[in-house]
C-alpha cells in the first residue's frame, strides 16, 4: 500500500456577482470566479497531486503544465480520469481518499453528496470510500481574508 498526499489554492479574481465555480467536479454557485489555467477545482486538483504523489509519477503540473494550450480552461475531471489512467497503468488501484476543502466561501455543505459521487465514479470506488469536508481558516491569511481557497488531499493505494 502506498499513501500520497496533495495540497491546491487558486486565487479569486473579478468583481462580485452571482457564479458557478468547479469543486468537486460540479458547479457550486460562489460570489466570485478562480482564477486558473485550466478549471481551477481545487480539490480535484490536490487529489490527482495525491494520487501522483503516491506512486511517485511526478505532480500535476509536471503532467499538465500549465504553459500547455491543450490544458486551458479543461475540465479537471479530465485531469482525474487521466491521472486514474496512469495509477492503473502502473498496477495500482484506489483504495480510499479523504479531501478537505479550505475555504471561507463557498459553503459546500449541500454538495458534498454529489461530489463524493462524482470522484467515486471516476476512481472507480464505493461512495463511502470518498471523505470530502470543509473548514476555513477564522479570518487568517489569504483564506481567512477571502482572496482564495485551497484544498488538501490523502489518498491510499494498493497493488491490483
């Protein structure tokens, strides 16, 4: 079995109004846009950082930079169904994750169910094998002070 870990944040950009934003791999409506090459989910993000960080296959910039045109605004579900490609690739199979979003804003509370589910499907998991939860930083830091958000990941893996 190997562990791997992984951490994201993007900062918020543009003027206040009524958004959707990806986390998770679905639209959550946020009060502000991220700015990022690609999507910009962050948790999706740290999850494929842990899951290349577990066999050791570099990180997700190395895998899709971000000087790449072909990555540009691409569905971060598409980064993760790449990375699961190459976790299967090198034998391995996902036994568990656990990702934390670190965030003053949005309030995921009512979406987590649908994207446990979303993550489930594509690592080709039991649902109850996906942990997503949330927390903010009281007010410190870039967070706290709602410039962004980030995102912390653990994956477990093991040999098919």
């Amino acid at each position: 079995m190997r562990i791997g870990q992984g951490f994201d944040a993007h900062r918020f950009c543009g003027e206040l109004g009524a958004f959707d934003i990806p986390l998770g791999g679905i639209n959550v409506p946020c009060d502000r846009l991220v700015e990022a090459h690609s999507d910009g989910d962050v948790l999706l993000h740290s999850l494929c950082d842990a899951l290349l960080g577990s066999l050791a296959l570099g990180d997700i910039g190395f895998r899709f930079p971000d000087t790449d045109v072909k990555y540009a605004d691409i569905n971060s579900v598409s980064l993760l169904e790449s990375t699961m490609a190459l976790v299967g690739q090198n034998d391995h199979v996902v036994c568990n994750v656990d990702l934390t979003l670190v965030a003053e804003k949005p309030r995921i509370a009512s979406y987590v169910e649908p994207m446990r589910r979303v993550i489930s499907d594509v690592l080709d998991v039991s649902f109850n094998e996906v942990s997503i939860k949330a927390t903010t930083t009281e007010g410190m830091g870039f967070i706290g002070r709602e410039e962004g958000l980030g995102a912390i990941a653990v994956v477990l893996v093991d040999r098919r």
